[in-house]
C-alpha cells in the first residue's frame, strides 16, 4: 500500500508498504520505505502489537512505544510540520503556483485592511491585520510588488487557506 | 459540613473539570455549561448537570452577564465559579449576581475592582508598602501622550491594558515610533477582549523574574500565602513554563519571606477573602516590585497544590460559603518538594503561533507523580475561538532534578496527535542546560530560543509506527 504524505509547502512523501508478515493473532511485521523525488531515502522495519486493547509499537521487536489509536487519520505530523495523508492514490487538484498570495495560516477574522488594490507595497509591509486566537497578527507582504486583488473585508470570519490578498511582483 | 449548594461552573475546558471535581468533593451539585459550538464539551463528563447555553460567540455565551443572570434564576443556582479568563475579573459580573443573592466564588467586588485596574491596583500597592515600576499614573488617552510619558522614564517601555491580564493587549515599544505603529492595535486587542480600550505605559525591566505568591484568605479575615511560583518562561509575555519554588530565589529563605509576607500584607489591606496572586517583578538585583493582583484562581495554581497539599479549589468555595478553611496557622503551612507545570498549547513549536486543529489520537503513558489537567480527547476540535492551551502536564519531585526527569519522560508519554503542539518545544526546554540550571529569566525565549534547538529532520521511524497501526488496525489486529 502507498501513502502519499503533503505538507503545506507541498513537500511530497511516499511512503510504501512493502512487506506485511503476521507472526501471531497480536503481532504484525511491517516494512516501509520512502521515497522522494523518485529517491529511496530510508527503509525499516517495525512491528505492532496489540497489549490490553492498545496499540503498542516496536523497531526490534524488544523495545515497545505505545502509540495513540487513530481511526483513519487524514493528518500527520513530524515536529512542526502537518502532513496531509492520502492512502491509495494521489489527489489531482492540489492548488497552483501561490506566490504574492496570501493565504490564511489558521481561521480568523480581518480586523482592518492596510493597502488599496493598485497600491506600491514593499516586502514585509503589513497589508493586514488578522485576529486568530485572540491575537493581533500582521499579515505582511512576502514581496516587493503591486497588490492585485483583495478579497476579504474587515469583519470577516475566514477559515484556513483562504486566499486573502494578490500580490503581483513589480 | 454545609448544605448542598449548586454551584454553576462559567468556564469550560480543563478548569471547569477542575472545578466540577472540587464540587463534587464537597458534596455540592456541579452544574456544567455547554455551547453551540461546542456540543462535545467533555468538561461535563465530571458535571452533575448540564445547561445549553445558546450561542456560538463568546459575547453571547461566557460574557453575556444578562443571560447568566437568568440561567442562575432557571436552575435555583446558589453560587458561581467563574474560572479563569471570561469574566473572572470582572465587578460588573460578581456585584449583579451579589445583588441578586448569589454567592460569588471569588474575591469581593471591591477587591476585584481596585485590583482589576492596573492604575488603582499599583497606586494602593504602593501605599501598602510594595514599590511599584514606574510609569503613568493612569490612563493614557493619546499617543502622544505615550510618547510623552516613555521619554520620561525612558525606553524601553511597556504599552499595556489598563484592564489587561493574560499577556493580552501588551506591546514592548523600543522608541516613539513603535509607540505610534502599536498604539491602536493594543487599544482594539484590548476593547476586543475586556471591553475596555484604555491603556498605559509603563518601564520595561530588562531581564526580569516573574514572581508570584500564592494567597488563599476566608471571610473572617484569615490570609495565607502559601509560598511563590517562577513563571519566568514566557512567549508573548504568557506564560508556558512555571515552577514552584522559584529557583532564582532559591534557598534565600530571607528573600522568600519578604516577598510572601509583602504579598499577604497587600491581601490583608484589601480585606480579600478569596484565592488570589499577587504577581510580582524581580529585578537581576532581587529587587521586586508589583505588577498586579489577579483576583482569581490561576492556570498554574496546580504546582502549587503539589508542593503544599492544599487544595486551592475547595478552599476557594468553602471561603465563598463562609465555611472554615482548616488551616490553623501560616506557620502549619509546610512545602515539600518542586513541582514543573508545562502548558500543553495546539501550537507550532517553533512559531509558537496557535495551530488550530482536529485532536485525531490521545494517549498518555506516564511516570508515577504525573498530573495532567486537559480537557483533551480524540475528535476534540481545537477553534480559533479560545485559548489555545489544551492541558497542563505537572510533575512532582522531591527535589528540582527530579521533577524534570520525571517531567522529561511525561513529555516522552504525552502522545497527541493530528495538530501541531508545543511538546516538541517543552523537551527541548527540559534538557535545556540553563533552565536545568534554574538560571533563566523572563528574557529566556527570546536568547535562548529554545525554539531552534528543535530537531525538524523527518523522524521515519515514528510516521512508519503511526501509519503501521492504522495499517495494523485495518487489518483487524
């Protein structure tokens, strides 16, 4: 079985199923390996076993982590990065190029907009204010550029990856 | 033993659990609320009862005074726990619902008042005795004015809620035009989440501690403190990291007692009569002075209990009631030990920005004397909406090393997933050789940056075990 792994910056994993062994009616051996750019970058095996109805998981088969059960998780997560997991295939419409685009990192409401479509404004500017969390955070310009189209106003309520505001490079 | 009460718990997540645990203890009926937008509050698998309140914004459920009054009519409510946060802090709130003869689980409003303003609050501390920062006598109505003020005391200077708490509302301005870019935000910041704009400035003390003492009193004008905590390790200037004892005071028992007895000294002149935490600012010099007094229970008053044995919830209500608190003397008030609060926050632990997201797994494999309050579980939805703490993971030692290890192996057996927390970042900090050392002030996010000592490289093992158990589990393991 293949899973594709996406992180927002459209990072693409693929991580493989090569190999599935049942030992017992608890323990399943499993091999993986990624691939990236149609290179290998790592294989391994683990195994899973089943102790008092959880999960519990192992590299050696001697040393035993517990993970956390999960139904079908569409998400996964390294540190601080967010995966975007598609079991089985691969999804077709995943967005275009969204450079001087400004898209919504997490939901929030707009509290005040800061530049005019056809305004000059420079990278790092603030061209807006979003509140999320109940905090103030200033939506800047990630280029020297014109801005092209704004399609929010102030007092909206906006969910993630909302396209707010079109910056074209001057 | 008192009659039963109901008590309406007006707070959600983690605390309002907290709170229906302390409830049930007493044998009082903990009664829960729930809203639109939050149909799965798990607070109330620990409620007696459950209320609907209708709405889906904050102002139309937790801060709509009105609507609470009429609930409390409807369910013969006898007392409210406010919580943190919402309208904890708030005269408007506890006098209406004096008047109305319920029992407020807090402070009395006078002392809500003169220290819910930043303003009154330094002014009366100063004539009790605890030196305050210098800044403006009141609020500032201009920007320049501001500006005025903070080349009086000179820069760098805090911008801040007259009515603020929680790191809300706050701007740090390092000349007159930071002043000018700011200004306005931390007025609407601050309009938005107290309802009142009014700000002022202040002196900003380069490397300072964040001290705060513990203060627990009944209505026959008993006051207690019951020792400080160290929340030096702050992002945002809220709080992540805290710990009971203060390291930086150490075993200067001469030092803790000054600052303890000035805090109940300050309690004392209030007539309070609730718990509370004077919240102090220590300079590299163990000079301190006041910042406020939080006339509430606190997030981290968890590693408090931990040290003491006392249990500040039930004391609270007892107080409220007028019931003894059982506490024969400050000196029967003894401290074993340290404790470590981590906040457990749905953020990237990097950014440290909030992460919204869907909980899709929790587990927990702990160390023995672990404490983990959350109102975490797997389908929990984490909204823009609140705050995005989740839990608070607290480990007890014998002594301070100890605490972290077990803390550091809590951390190893906290598994959440399927949105971005700050666990990653609290393993850093726990093997982190300053904070190990307890030689850290509030400056420690911002120059130690544990942030980028994370390890970001792609952890294969850990994604193959998580999507082998999916695996493992479809295949009916």
């Amino acid at each position: 079985m293949r899973t594709y792994l996406i992180d927002s910056d459209k990072n693409e994993y693929i991580v493989d199923l090569t190999k599935t062994r049942a030992h017992s009616a608890e323990m399943v051996e499993f091999e993986f390996r990624t691939i990236k750019d149609n290179q290998e970058l790592n294989k391994e095996t683990v195994f899973i076993r089943k102790l008092a109805d959880q999960y519990f998981a192992s590299t050696d088969g001697v040393k035993w982590n517990k993970l956390a059960r999960q139904d079908s998780p569409s998400i996964l997560l390294n540190v601080d990065r967010v995966f975007k997991l598609y079991r089985g295939y691969k999804p077709s419409t995943l967005g275009g190029d969204n450079v001087g685009g400004l898209f919504t990192q997490m939901p929030g409401k707009v509290v005040k907009i800061m530049a005019q479509v056809g305004e000059k404004v420079a990278k790092g500017q603030t061209l807006l204010i979003l509140e999320a969390m109940k905090m103030e955070n200033e939506i800047k310009s990630g280029l020297d550029g014109v801005v092209k189209a704004i399609h929010v106003k102030s007092g909206d309520a906006l969910e993630n990856g909302i396209l707010m505001m079109e910056v074209e490079e001057a | 033993m008192s009659t039963q009460k109901r008590i309406l718990i007006m707070n959600r997540g983690e605390i309002a659990a907290r709170i229906a645990k302390a409830c049930r203890e007493l044998g009082h009926t903990a009664v829960g609320v729930w809203t639109d937008n939050e149909v799965q509050a798990k607070h109330l698998e620990v409620c007696d009862e459950w209320v609907h309140l209708k709405g889906s914004n904050n102002q139309e459920t937790y801060l709509n005074i009105p609507k609470i009054l009429e609930l409390c009519r409807e369910y013969k409510i006898d007392g409210v726990h406010p919580g943190y946060g919402f309208l904890s802090e708030n005269t408007e709130f506890s006098q209406t619902l004096v008047k109305n003869g319920i029992t407020w689980i807090g402070p009395h409003p006078e002392a809500v008042r003169v220290m819910g303003d930043k303003a009154v609050s330094k002014e009366f501390a100063q004539k009790n005795g605890i030196p305050v920062v210098p800044g403006s006598t009141g609020a500032i109505p201009t920007i320049e004015e501001a500006i005025k003020i903070a080349n009086q005391i000179k820069y760098p200077i805090l911008l801040k809620a007259v009515a603020g708490g929680g790191g809300r509302g706050m701007r740090v301005c390092q000349n007159d035009q930071d002043i000018r870019n700011n200004f306005e935000a931390v007025q609407r910041e601050s309009a938005a989440a107290f309802k009142n704009g009014d700000l002022l400035v202040e002196k900003y003390i380069v490397n300072p501690h964040h001290i705060e003492v513990q203060i627990l009193a009944d209505k026959k004008g008993n006051v207690f403190h019951f020792f400080e905590r160290e929340c030096s390790i702050q992002r945002r200037h809220q709080k992540i990291v805290e710990e009971a004892p203060s390291p930086f005071i150490g075993e200067d028992e001469n030092l803790r007692q000054r600052v303890c007895q000035s805090a109940v000294q300050l309690a004392k002149a209030i007539n309070y009569d609730s718990a509370g935490t004077v919240e102090l600012i220590m300079g590299e010099d163990k000079e301190f002075y006041f910042l406020e007094m939080n006339t509430r229970i606190q997030v981290e008053h968890p590693i408090t209990e931990e040290i003491t044995g006392i249990d500040l919830i039930v004391c609270m209500i007892q107080s409220a009631f007028g019931d003894d608190l059982g506490i024969p003397s400050q000196e029967w008030i003894k401290r074993t030990g340290h404790a470590i609060e981590c906040r457990i926050c749905a953020e990237d632990p990097i950014t440290m920005l909030p992460a919204p997201g869907f909980v899709t797994g929790c587990e927990t494999n702990f160390p023995q004397g672990i404490r983990f309050d959350n109102c975490l579980y797997k389908g929990l939805n984490v909204t823009p909406d609140f705050d995005p703490m989740v839990g608070k993971l607290v480990a007890k030692g014998i002594v301070r090393d100890v605490a972290i290890r077990k803390m550091r192996a809590a951390l190893d057996g906290l598994l959440i997933e399927g949105l971005k927390t700050n666990i990653p970042l609290h393993k850093v900090i726990m093997n982190e050789e300053t904070f190990i050392k307890g030689k850290y002030s509030t400056a420690y996010i911002t120059t130690i940056k544990p942030q980028e000592k994370v390890n970001l490289s792609m952890d294969y093992t850990s994604i193959y075990k998580k999507i082998a158990g999916v695996e493992a589990r479809r295949m009916g393991l």
